[in-house]
C-alpha cells in the first residue's frame, strides 16, 4: 500500500514506524482512524492508510483476522485495486497472476516495442497478456518482483542502462536499435495551477484553532488551520477574517504577517500566506471538527504535511522575538507592511 506513488528509499522509515505501532493486523484494526492517521503523518497520499484501516477492520470482523489470498476476495478490500491484488496474492500466497504496474507496463511496452499509450484499457490487456505467457507457475511472486526491480535499477524511465540489462537479447526495441527513452508512449502531463490562500495560526487561551477536515476526499481526516481563499480585491488579512467570521463567527484582533509556505501535490500547486492573531473578545462555541487545541494536543493530532511546515516557520518566527514578545523592529513593521 505504502509504495502506491512511493519510491522504496522513501517508504522503508514511514513502513518500520507503521509496523512497529501497529505489528497485528488486529492491532492496526483495534485503532482509530485519527491513531492511523498519526502514524502514516509525513507518507502523504492520506487515503491509502485510511484504505488499509478500512481493510483492516473489515478482515477482522468478517474473515476471522485471515487475510485472503485470491485476486477476487482481494480486489474487495478497500483501496486495493487490481495491481496490489495480483502482488499480494502471487508474493504472499503463489498465485500465479502477473502485477503489472508502472514498471511493469514500461518494461513490457519495450520488450514488445508497443508504439500506442499503455494507459489504454486495450493495450494495458495486451501487455498483461504478453507478461502472463513468460509467468512461471512456480515462482510468481519472485518473477512479478524481479520485473519491478528491473524497471527500478535498470530499465528505468530515463537513461536505461540497456548494456547491463540481462535480457537486452530478447527486448525488441534494443535489438531494432530505438531509443528506449521514446516508449511507452504518454500523452505530456498538464501544467499543475497553483492555488494561492492564506492560513491563520488564531491563538485563545493557550491554544490555536484547528478544524478537521471531511473524511473522504484530498487529506480526509486530517486536521489543519483555518484559512481562505480572497476574494476580487482582497487582501490575505481581510479574506481570513471574513471566513471566521461568517463560517464560525469569530472577530480577529491584531494580525501579524509571518511569511508563506509553498507545498505540491499530485494535481496543483499551493501558496499559503501565513497570519497569526488573537481572538477579540469571546469566541462562540466550537462545532465537532473545530477546536481549540494546546501544544501537547498538537503533537497527537495528525497533520498534513504543509500545516506542519507553518507551525514550524511560526515556530521560528516565535524564537526571533524579544523576550517581552513584543515585534517593534523594522523588519518586521516592513514584514508587516509587506503582506498585500
């Protein structure tokens, strides 16, 4: 589940760190989806270990804790798809199934010289068809890993080392003499906008607001600071104080500019302003998926990964100050100034 848009190298810490919380299946399935949600922090791509909780809970109830070992009973499981059904059932069980996956599909499109986009459901049939034939019945689970491994160190995306490959004699794109670098074929990925909002660390009595997003779609789950998105003509400050006000009812006092944080994902590309504030007078009541949260609250919540790089750069901002905690400097009035 981990390696679903994950290189190894990156996976190994976040899989010894998930695996030693949670070494049972019936432990990671006695969980809750926040404690989940905490360990996998930092792995992105958050509906996976949702995905794998699910799973989890599911074998525990119905399958007595035994995970199954068919391509059918697993494709039922949530978050597994027809790549991680045949890699589980032919590396766990000996199920003699090809996983063909982003390697996979690179290595066999060489092989057979595939001049059309492997992402097509035909061609993708074609490729797995050609893979199935050279499947041995005795060893699927090392074959499907051995391909994997070969699109990881040698038939890689740029730059194949074809001269090392061992089965260069049999590859029809080496033997014509193509460059490998021009298969499979892909249509050019489009342009990632970039989204520009602003976020505010609000503090009241010791603690800053945080809510929780919905359950299902991009980070579901996870919780993270207020902010928003301006409007025609608004400034960060002003976009920031009208969503508090209308979505919670909260009045900002005093906010300070504190710098921007820039963080990527899989479609776009975000821009946060960072403000932090006070609350003027008394805040109202809190919906379930908003609360005041103190520091050591904070380190038990799961966070993505861009709200932790604010806290930190708040965090760096807080050591710079005087110890009255006053900011009268003038970097900081030009910090101040500079916001718009």
């Amino acid at each position: 589940m981990l390696l679903q848009q994950t290189r190894v190298a990156q996976a190994v810490p976040y899989f010894e760190r998930f695996t030693r919380r949670f070494p049972t299946l019936r432990s990671l399935a006695q969980a809750s989806q926040e404690e989940v949600l905490k360990v996998w922090e930092g792995a992105g791509y958050y509906a996976r270990a949702r995905h794998l909780h699910q799973a989890a809970v599911l074998i525990a109830k119905e399958q007595g804790g035994r995970i199954p070992s068919t391509v059918p009973e697993l494709e039922r499981l949530p978050g597994v798809g027809p790549y991680i059904a045949r890699a589980i059932a032919s590396q766990a069980f000996g199920v003699a199934v090809p996983a063909l996956e982003s390697n996979g599909l690179r290595i066999v499109a060489r092989w057979t010289r595939e001049a059309h986009d492997v992402r097509v459901p035909k061609v993708r049939a074609t490729l797995e068809a050609v893979l199935s034939r050279e499947l041995p019945v005795s060893r699927p689970g090392a074959y499907n890993e051995a391909v994997m491994e070969l699109g990881e160190t040698i038939c890689t995306l740029r730059a194949p080392r074809c001269r090392e490959c061992p089965v260069s004699s049999l590859c029809a794109t080496y033997r014509a003499g193509v460059d490998p670098e021009t298969l499979p074929k892909r249509a050019p990925k489009p342009r990632r906008p970039l989204v520009r909002t602003s976020v505010i660390v609000l503090h009241h009595r010791g603690g800053i607001l945080l809510q929780r997003r919905p359950p299902r779609g991009l980070l579901g789950g996870l919780w993270e600071l207020p902010g928003a998105e301006r409007r025609k003509g608004e400034l960060p400050e002003q976009a920031v104080r009208r969503e508090l006000r209308e979505e919670i009812g909260i009045t900002v006092g005093k906010v300070r500019f504190r710098g921007v944080v820039r963080h990527s994902y899989s479609h776009f590309h975000v821009e946060l302003r960072i403000l932090e504030g006070d609350v003027a007078g008394s805040p109202p009541p809190l919906a379930g998926h908003r609360r005041w949260v103190s520091p050591r609250e904070l380190t038990r919540l799961p966070l993505p990964r861009a709200t932790t790089r604010v806290l930190e750069t708040i965090r760096m901002a807080g050591t710079r100050r005087r110890p009255s905690g006053e900011r009268t400097d003038r970097a900081q009035r030009a910090a101040d100034r500079s916001h718009p």
